[in-house]
C-alpha cells in the first residue's frame, strides 16, 4: 500500500496498484455473495445457543424460549399460506458494497441477453452491447465505445483510490482524487491514452477474474465474520466521503427533449400495461376480502394494506362497492396541501354540520371524540389513501389520526407505500390504530400518487406559475407593474452569466427613479415587501452585505410572462 | 363523484338520506358479510356473545390483580391528607416543610396497557376517595400554561359532573374568563368545599357520602418519563407553594424504574416531595393469569391451537409486552375461526353444541365428513358403521352427540391432570417441561408429551424428589382433582389420597432406612489410601444398584407411574381428537401476517421475484433473478441495486432501456425507434417516480441529474 510521497504525475499513479489490493477487492465482492445465504450462520448460532443452555437455568429458559420464537417465525417459510414472508430478515437487511455504475450498465446488458443465462458473459462483449444503445449523442459510435469502455475501467479502480486517499491524506493527491471524481469530457480526451495504458494493464483480467471465478465458498464463509466488520467501515467510508464517483453525463448532452407531464400521460396510455391479466387476478383475490374487511371494522380493528403497487383502486373499488349506504371520507394523503386540519376540518363541517373554528386540532379533535361518543348512531368510515405520505407522516398528525381511529364508531381503512412506513408508529400509537395488516401487492402503476410529485425527469411547463404571476400582478398598480417588468427585463439580460447574483437594491432603485416609478427608497421598499409577500421576489443578502433581488421563476416562464404583458399594453 | 382532484384532497361522501335506514341496520350489515356459507347468522352471534363473555372476563382479570395496588393507592390517599382534614393547628407544623405527597406508580414497560389501568384507578378514586382527579399527558403539556390550563379545566369539569345543578353556561365562562393561576385554583378549591359544606346534608349522603368534607385534589402524571424537566419542575415549585391551601397529591405513572424521578429532578425539587413507590403486577404475571382463565377453562367453547399460542405468546415477550395486545390477538383468532370454519357454529357449550347439531343442514353434515378428524375416527368403524355414517345425516347427528360430549369430557379432564403434571414439573430443577404452565399447555398440545425428551428426564427427576415435597404435592393434586366438578376423577381422588396415608405410615421405616446408610459412610471416612476409598466407592455403588429398594423408594416410583398414567391417559393432543377442528384455531400463519406483518419484505419479494405474485411463466427464472420482461419497476429497482451512492439518470435510462429493448424483441428495432424511444424514456420516469414514492430514492442536488440512494445493501 505504500506510494512514494512525491509522485504526483498521473503515470505513477497507474503503476502503483497492488495484486494483494486488487485480490482483496474481489474477495470482498466474493465474500457477500456468500453472505447471503445465511444459513451457515443460523447453525453456528443454534450451536451456541445449545452450549449457552448448560450454563444456567433461567438463562436457558430464555434461549429455549428463543429458540421457539424463531421457530415458530420460521414456520412462514413452510407454510403454503404466507406466500409472500419466506424470505428471511438478512437477505433484505444484508450490507452490500457499494457498486459502481459500471455494474450497472454490465448488469443490463446481462438481463438483456435471454433469461437464465448464466453470467460468464465477456466483459468486451457486454460493453459493446451497451454501447449499441440507442442514444442520440453526437460522438461517433466507435469513439464511444472506447469511451464507455475507458469510463468502466476508469471507475472500476475508484474503490483503491478511495481508500487510499483516505489513509494517506496528503495535499499532492488531492489533485488526483479531484481528477479521478470529476472524469468530464475534455479531461477524458486528455488521458485517454494513459488510462488506455491502464486498460491493458491489470485491471481488466482481475476484473474478469471476478466475474468469472468466484473463490470457493466454504473458505469465505469462515472469513464471515471479520468481513462483517469490514462491510461496515466499507457502509461509513463509502458514506464519509463527499466525493461520490459516478459519470458526469446530463439528459441533456443526450439531446433528448423533456418530457412534460402532459406528453408523459399520453406516452404511458400508449404503453400497455404489462401483465395486466395476471394483475387483474391478482387484485380480485384482494377483492374477495372486502367483507372479511368490513366485519373486521365493524368489530374494532383498523385496517392496513401494504405491498408494492398503487391500492387506490382497490379502495376506491371498496369504497363503491361496500360503502355506498354509509357515510365516509375518502382522503388524498397523496395531495400535496393535505393537512390533518384538512381532514378535521371536513369531518367537523360536513359530517358533524358543526359551524365555528376550534384553536388548534387538539381541540377541534375532542369536539369530535365528544359528538361521537354521545351519539352512538353517527358512523363514520375514513379512507386514507398513503397514510405515509410526506404531508400526514409527522408524529403529530399521526397521533391525531391515531386518536381519531381509536373512536368506537370511526373506521380507518388506509394504504402505506413507503419501506420505512412502519417506523411512523411507536407502540402507543399503534395500539390506537389497532392495526390489522393485509398484504395486497397489486403491482397497479403509481398513477395517481406521483402525478403530484415535481419528478426531476419532467419538464415543468411552468403554467401555473405563470398564471398566478399574471394574476398577481393584474391587482397592481401601474407603477408597481412596472417596477416588477424592470427587474424581469433585467434578470432577462442576464440569463446567460451562470453567476448572476440578482440586481442590487441600489441599482434597481436607480434603475426605478430614471423610470419615473418611484420617488424614494421608501416606496421601493414597500412595494418589495408586496412582492416578497406574493413570493414574486426572493431577496439574498451578498457576501458584501449587499441586497440582492431575484425573481424564483425560469427563464422561459418570464418570458412568457413579458410577451404577454407586451399584448396587454 | 370522483376522488381525484388538483385542489383538494378530503372527500365527503353521505347516502341519500331516503336510503339510510336505522341503527338496525348494522346487524343485518355483518349478517349479509358472510351470507355465502352456512349458519352465518348463529355463527355470528355466536362469535359476538363469545367475545363478550371474554372481554368481561378479561375486564375482571385486570381489575382484580389491580385490586391490592389500588387498595393500597386509596388508603396513602387518605393518609396523606388526614392532617389537612382534620384541621387542627397540627398541619401547621407541615407547612414549613412544604412537601407535597406523591405516588410514584412502577407499571412496568407495557406502556399501552397504561391506560386501562388509569382509568380504573380513577373510577376507583371518583367512587372512594375524592371526585377531584386531573389526568396530565406529556403531550399536551409542553408548557407549564398549557399544563395549568389542562389541569383546571379537568378539575373545573368534573366539578359539573359531579353536582349537575350548575348550569353549563357558568363553567364555560369562568372556565375562559378565570386566569390559569394557582391562586384562582386554590379559590376554586375553597368555593367548592364551601359549597359542599352548606349544601344540604341529604345530597351528599347520595352522591358523594364516601368523599370527605375536603377531599385531596389528585394530579395524575400518565407518562412521567415524557414530560419536559422544567414543565415538572415548575408545577412542582409552585404547587409546593400552596400546598397548606390546597390538598395536592402527585401520581407519577413511571413505565421504567422509580430512579427517573431522580434524574429527571434535581434535588432542590424532589425535596419538596414526599414519594412512596407502588409498584404493579409485572406483566408475566398478568399474561399467566389471563392465560390461565381465559385458556385453560371449560369455561369458554374456544380454543387455542398450538401453533397460534406460541405466536401470540412470542409477540407479547419479543414485541411489546402488552396484554391488551394479547387479547386483541385473541379476538382476532376468535373472529378468524368463525368467519373460516363453517363448523364454528357448534363451537359453544355443550348443551348449546349439542342442539345445534341435531338441526344441522345436509351441507353442514358434508361438511362434518369432510374433516380429517372425523375421517379419522371413520375409518375406525365396522364397515356397515362407515357406510351409516356417510350416508345417513340422522345417524351421523346422533354419533355427533357423543362426539361432542367426548370433547368436552376430554377438556375438562385435560386441565385437571396438566395443572396436576404442572404441580410436578414446575418444582424439578433445570424445568425441563418449563417453568410456566403456558409452556407445559404448548407441549402437551404439541404432540404427546410422554415421548418427548423432556418428559423423560422430568420423570426421572421426579423419581428422586424427597418426601415431604412429594407429599405436598400429592396434596395439591387432591385439591386440584376435587375442585373440578368431573366425577371421574373420583377413583383418581381417592388412589392419590391412599398414596398420602401410605407416606405418613412409612415415616417409622424411613428413619431406620437413614440408620443403615450411616455406618457405611463412617467407614468411608476412616480410609484414606486412595485405592482403598475407590474400592469402597465401586462396592458402595455395586450395593445400591443390587440393594432391595426401600418402601419409600417403592411408593415413589409407584406414585411417579401413577402420575404418567394418567398423563398418558388425559393429555393426548388435541388433534388427535375427534371434531376437534370446531373449537380449535389452527391457522397461525393468518395471525402472523395481520398483527406481526412484514411491509418490506412484501416489497422485496414483489421487487426482487415478480413470479411470486405475477404467475407468468415469462417471468420465471430460475435462481433468484428477475427476467428481462418483468415489470418496469422490477428492473428500475435490479438496476438501481448494482449503484453506489448516487446514481447517474442517464447510465441509468440506458440500462434500462437496453434490458427493455432486448426484453421486446426484435420488433423493437424497427425504424420508429424514436417513437418506441419516447415511450421508453416515459415508462422510465414513471418507474423512478414510483422508486421514489416507495422510499428507496431522492433526488439530490450534489450533482446534475443524479439520485440519491436511500436503503444501502439490498433492499
């Protein structure tokens, strides 16, 4: 592992891999594939267990007793009934190296082939597969499979580099891992030939080596246990370090337009949905349980589904088949402004016909808990769709919903989505909710829940924000119309300069006074804070203390906004 | 009226009012909740007066092991106060110490099985002591205003709920119009008393003849560990102020150790109270009782299979300690079976049982056939006995009879010789059936407990059990076998108590028993030459092992094979017999999924093996991987799994959409490929977005057009 401390250029860096670093790194890779299957462990595990047994008897009464419960845990994976819980906790749970994006693409063109192919596939081979792509880049197709295959290589050393910046930290070497982080184009093309040299190297046989013989097993697996250590300073060093090492390509060096939401919708309805049959069997067998569910209610408990796929329209099926003769409330957890006030509020004012405001939910909840404890006949069913999300997960909504769902005659029926959904919940809240849990996987598209969500693939078409800038500004006066017209005409002009920090107030009141639109600083104040107050302004203060004004809306949208403004005078 | 919308995310939907029937309707809603199968209607009635019986009972468990805690909560109550109610100057002298009287109540980690336990305590209180009791949760006390403002206004309320002459208007003002002050306490406290005081003698004799004239005013902490230090602090601070105006007294519900209120407090404040530590029942205990009346009684029709117990029971020890939910996991079981076993309908008492079954429809008697239980007991018959059985539905109603009573007769009998066989295991040392009853019911249930190791080795320890010890428990069998009502135990009885004289008469022979072995053991001593002693020792062993054995020695074994017979006899397995699937609930794995579930890995199974779910052969692999005509999310997810830390969308959409391209066939490759293209990128998006949604991504501003992972390792 050691360097010569003043060897900076990048031609030594190349040398200086050694064959026990490069073994060492495919031993690990190795030695987790082994971990997953546990079972060598659990029967060293019973082995203690059995020995700890002897050694006393209150001791042992506890082993025993744990020894049952992972029995009769264990039972699930025999049982033809839990279909879905034979896997055990450490294959979900089990710590994994951090791998590179190379895999990725490796990983792809391995599916690609047929399935149950095995994975002795040739590394040239596979690359060349992904570099048959079908992607629009401008570079010829041969330069970029040398590109690609460069990339690969170039990443696949990253783990050595990595650690051994960590260990020897030193200024000389910075540059290196600055050059190693950042592998943007022209730098590429610069060392293309040096990391080619690398290519042909050592690396590329180690690497296949790695794929293609993996060391025999039962040597690794006594090996379990100070690998387990080394995944976890692997988990922080992978987790410590701010330099993340993945390839710089954008969406938009691919040359393909955006998709807005609009386009996005038609393009999937055009897409048939996959297995669709299968899905629909799937989700009548959820469906047979809608009057299990619903004497379930009936009889104090709350229900719960979980599992992968959109449960929107089960519920909703639920709901028009079940529910039509009684009085529920269906609710968007998915809507991004859903408070818990919302839903306390709709149930007060359209259920409880109650008219008034209440302090704070703590109150308006124990005006609820009293009229329904009072009178016994008023029934009420809350669907909740994604009791999980980002809007109702907080402690406190969860404890009023918790509260509420615990009334004798309020029925909760609710879907979660998120894997950490069941953190939400402490044992006071879930022996409120008194959950009864349905697995219901209906592998339904997620349409309805993430058409909210600002996904960063989707282009924003920016339409809203530009109607309530209209808006807004059609309440103004014409002066202030004006004033906010100059700082778009402004930060118009200087789209281009990527370090635009915004107009300075003192420019921007100049600017104002040779307009004729204000007369001191004073009014020029107090129609910012209007502005700031529409969150049609954004205000930074400089690192020279100076104001900076800035308008939180894309360049496209303020253009937009000026042609319009231009036909309206 | 659709549910989707872009402004609003709470939907009310009401019936017509026309079509809304009355409260009835309820009944005839679950009635119509399982009309496909037999008897549904009886079933649930059944079901319901079952749960009934058993929540009732449970409420009575819990009250009566609350009894001593509270017995001795309510007399400190009195106590601490007595010198305030006396008023003589004598409290005078406490005023300078300035201590208020405090309960801390040890009630143990179960948290959520607190709240029954409160509200007793105060029923408990209301009916007893003082109808002044304020229940304070961290919660709504994150200032002490708030704390105050809570505090006055339970007390204030339960001053209406006690005379209800004042009129409602009154409270609400004061409530809001009096200042949230200890002063306006302390002049509430003197207008109440006064007021009681002139009252006319003839009301309080009704309502509250047990309270005093001043009863104390009860703080109740729910949850002490939560509350914020200085809320405590300062309420205790103030309240100490005017403890010689106001009869204060603190509980302190603590779920961890009494030591918390020490560390929570400093001493300047702690001193100013004076703490006496109650504790509860630990929660083993409660579960051992609950179990012992709920489970192991002729009382209830219903009953436990193996499998379900041991789940039950690991989710109280391992999860959350909680009897309550214990007994909800219990009511679950009870609704699982009579939803599920059509038969469940002759699961109540005997008499009941037996009436039912004669009025049984031919399908219900199809059903009977159908039981592997019964095909069992069939088999066992003469020939023409198998053909009457199957065919004819009166015969099999008849033999059903019989059936019935041997099940009942077996429970009944089955309790009295475990308790028995528990008398004995539960004193071996080491417990090799287990210490607690519970664990000796699961093993008997299991499979037939005497030809098991343990049962063995149990027998064997029992066969070198002294006498007084085994005289003790000859007694307690007696006792148990008496108290249970079954006759036939009468023989049993009077065999036990036979034994028992036996012991008493072998008393004069034990004693020259003990005489012999002494000189032998002098001998010993005197020899010290090592060859010699191991010679001694061999003879020694050679002359037990062929020595006559003696009465006592006799007798025990002959108690000891007693005590197997009768194992032998009474504690076969419940599925070894007949009909036993109408009171049995057998199916654990749906107990494991609704109350022990595991949403991630679901999520990891769909994720990882769509086959599981999606029974397409194209999805079919073999070892573990996914296909590459899998759902979109499936692979997005495979991908996502070989990335580090961050993952690049552009690497990413390639691979995907390479895998897709091969995954559709040649066909794709044809010259609309942009189109096909575009359709890919949106199927992409879709994919990440729902990633996103599940929890497993974000996206991150570290770099452009990147993700951030959010589970490390595989899932």
């Amino acid at each position: 592992m050691s360097r010569p401390e003043g060897a900076g250029s990048r031609a030594l860096e190349v040398k200086f891999v050694p064959d026990e670093d490069v073994l060492k790194h495919i031993a690990d890779e190795a030695g987790i594939k082994v971990r997953k299957d546990k079972t060598q462990l659990a029967v060293s595990v019973k082995k203690l267990v059995k020995k700890l047994e002897n050694i006393s008897d209150d001791e042992a009464q506890e082993i025993l007793e744990e020894e049952n419960y992972v029995a009769a845990l264990g039972i699930s994976a025999q049982d033809p009934m839990g279909n879905g819980s034979s896997v055990s906790g450490g294959e979900v749970y089990s710590f994994q190296t951090p791998k590179r994006s190379s895999k990725m693409a490796e990983l792809a063109s391995e599916l690609a082939q047929a399935p149950g192919q095995s994975v002795a596939s040739n590394h040239f081979e596979c690359m060349e597969k992904t570099a048959k792509t079908p992607q629009s880049s401008k570079c010829s197709s041969s330069n970029k499979v040398q590109q690609r295959s460069k990339k690969k290589e170039f990443v696949s050393t990253t783990p050595y580099r990595l650690r051994k910046r960590l260990a020897a930290p030193d200024p000389c070497l910075e540059s290196e891992s600055e050059y190693s982080a950042s592998c943007s184009e022209e730098e590429e093309e610069e060392n293309q030939k040096e990391v080619s040299t690398v290519l042909s190297d050592q690396k590329t046989p180690a690497k296949t080596k790695a794929v293609s013989t993996p060391p025999p097993r039962n040597t690794l697996v006594k090996k379990n246990e100070d690998k387990m250590s080394n995944l976890v300073e692997e988990y922080f060093e992978a987790h410590s370090s701010s330099k993340v090492l993945t390839s710089d390509r954008t969406l938009q060096k691919l040359r393909k337009r955006r998709l807005n939401q609009q386009t996005l919708h038609e393009l999937l309805k055009e897409a048939p949905l996959a297995y669709a049959a299968e899905i629909k069997e799937l989700n009548q067998q959820h469906e047979s349980l809608f009057s299990k569910w619903m004497l379930q209610l009936r009889l104090g408990f709350n229900i719960v589904l979980y599992g992968l796929g959109s449960k929107r329209d089960l519920l909703e099926k639920f709901r028009t088949s079940v529910l039509q003769d009684s009085v529920h409330l269906v609710v968007n957890g998915y809507f991004p402004s859903i408070t818990v006030k919302s839903i306390l509020n709709s149930i007060t004012e359209e259920i409880l016909d109650h008219i008034g405001t209440f302090r704070s939910p703590l109150d308006q909840l124990e005006f609820i808990t009293k009229r329904f404890k009072e009178d016994s006949s008023v029934e009420l069913y809350i669907l909740i769709h994604n009791l999980d999300s980002q809007m109702l997960r907080g402690e406190r909504s969860q404890q009023i919903l918790a509260q509420l769902s615990s009334l004798p005659t309020v029925y909760l029926i609710a879907s979660i989505d998120h894997i950490n959904a069941p953190l939400m919940w402490d044992q006071a809240k879930l022996s409120l909710f008194n959950w009864l849990w349905y697995e219901t996987t209906t592998f339904n598209p997620y349409v309805e829940e993430t058409s909210y969500e600002n996904s960063f693939l989707v282009q924003q078409s920016g339409s809203l924000a530009l109607s309530s800038l209209t808006h807004v500004l059609r309440s103004l006066t014409l002066n202030a119309r004006g004033i906010f017209r100059l700082l778009a005409q402004y930060q118009l002009e200087n789209k281009d300069n990527p370090s635009y920090p915004g107009l300075s107030f003192q420019d921007f009141y100049q600017q104002c006074r040779e307009a004729f639109l204000v007369n001191s600083d004073l009014t020029l104040r107090a129609q910012l804070t209007e502005f700031r107050d529409h969150k049609l302004i954004r205000t930074k203060r400089g690192a020279d203390g100076v104001e900076y004004l800035l308008i939180p809306v894309d360049d496209s949208t303020l253009t937009d906004f000026l042609e319009k403004e231009d036909e309206d005078v | 009226m659709s549910t989707c919308s872009v402004s609003k995310g709470c939907f009310v939907f009401k019936p017509n009012p026309k079509k809304r029937r009355v409260s009835h309707k309820k009944a005839k809603d679950l009635r119509k909740v399982n009309e496909d199968t037999e008897d549904s209607e009886l079933r649930f009635l059944t079901c319901q007066s079952l749960w009934a019986q058993i929540r009732s009972e449970t409420e009575k468990i819990q009250e009566d092991l609350n009894k001593q805690l509270f017995d001795s909560l309510v007399s400190f109550l009195r106590r601490s106060h007595s010198e305030f109610q006396e008023k003589t100057t004598e409290w005078t002298c406490r005023m300078k110490s300035r201590e208020i009287p405090t309960a801390a109540l040890v009630l143990g980690v179960n948290v959520t099985d607190h709240d029954l336990t409160f509200r007793n305590l105060s029923e408990v209180l209301q009916n007893t002591v003082t109808p002044y009791i304020a229940f304070l949760e961290a919660k709504d006390c994150p200032g002490i205003k708030n704390l105050m403002q809570k505090l006055m206004g339970q007390l204030m309320n339960c001053n209406v709920d006690v005379d209800s002459l004042e009129d409602e208007d009154y409270v609400q003002v004061s409530q809001n119009r009096v200042r949230c002050s200890m002063t306006s306490l302390v002049n509430w406290y003197e207008s109440v008393t006064k007021k009681t005081d002139s009252e006319t003698p003839s009301k309080k004799r009704t309502s509250s003849s047990t309270h005093w004239q001043s009863p104390p005013v009860v703080v109740i902490f729910k949850d002490m560990e939560s509350f914020t230090t200085k809320v405590l602090q300062d309420f205790i601070v103030i309240s100490s102020q005017h403890i010689h105006e106001l009869p204060l007294v603190l509980i302190f519900g603590i779920a961890t150790s009494p030591m918390i209120i020490h560390s929570l407090l400093p001493h300047s404040v702690s001193s100013l109270l004076c703490i006496e530590l109650f504790q509860s029942l630990s929660c083993k205990e409660h579960l051992s009782t609950v179990i012992d009346k709920l489970l192991l009684t002729t009382q209830f029709p219903f009953k436990l299979g193996v499998k379900v117990l041991q789940v039950l029971i690991n989710i109280f020890l391992y999860h959350d300690f909680s009897v309550q939910n214990f007994v909800k996991g219990f009511q679950l079981c009870i609704v699982e079976h009579f939803y599920s076993q059509p038969l469940s309908v002759l699961c109540c008492q005997l008499g009941d049982a037996k009436k039912r079954a004669n009025s049984l429809s031919h399908d219900q008697c199809e059903n009977i056939r159908r039981l592997p239980s019964f095909r069992r007991y069939v088999e066992c018959q003469v020939s023409e006995k198998q053909i009457a059985l199957l065919t004819e539905d009166n015969f099999l109603k008849e033999t059903m009879q019989k059936l019935l009573e041997d099940l009942n007769a077996y429970h009944e009998n089955y309790i009295s010789v475990l308790r028995c066989l528990h008398v004995f295991t539960s004193s071996l040392p080491k417990y090799p059936l287990g210490k607690q009853i519970r664990e000796l019911h699961c093993a008997c249930l299991e499979n037939q407990v005497w030809e098991t190791k343990e049962y063995e080795s149990s027998l064997q320890l029992a066969r070198m059990l002294n006498k007084s010890d085994l005289e003790t428990m000859l007694q307690q069998c007696v006792e148990i076998f008496v108290s249970s009502s079954e006759n036939e135990f009468d023989k049993t009885v009077k065999k036990l108590k036979e034994f028992l004289t036996q012991f008493q008469k072998l008393e004069a022979d034990a004693f020259q028993e003990r005489d012999v072995s002494v000189p032998s053991q002098k001998e010993l001593q005197k020899k010290t030459d090592l060859y010699h002693l191991q010679k001694t020792l061999l003879e020694l062993k050679e002359s037990r092992r062929s020595k006559k054995l003696t009465k006592f020695e006799m007798l025990r074994f002959e108690v000891v094979d007693y005590i197997d017979s009768l194992v032998r006899n009474y504690l076969v397995p419940a599925d070894h017999k007949t009909l036993h699937e109408i009171v049995y609930f057998n199916t654990a794995s749906v107990l494991r999924e609704h109350l022990n579930a595991a949403p991630r890995i679901a999520l990891h199974t769909a994720l990882n093996n769509p086959y599981s779910y999606l029974k397409n052969q194209a999805l079919k692999t073999d070892g573990g991987g996914i296909s590459n005509k899998a759902p979109d999310i499936c692979i997005v997810y495979k991908l996502h799994l070989e990335c580090g830390r961050l993952i690049n969308l552009v690497d990413w959409l390639e691979a995907f959409s390479t895998v897709v391209m091969a995954g559709e066939g040649p066909n794709a490759d044809a010259a609309s490929s942009d189109q096909v293209d575009d359709v890919i990128h949106a199927r992409f998006i879709r994919a990440v977005s729902e990633l996103e949604l599940l929890g497993f991504i974000k996206p991150s501003k570290q770099k452009t057009d990147h993700v951030a992972r959010l589970t490390w390792g595989g899932c």
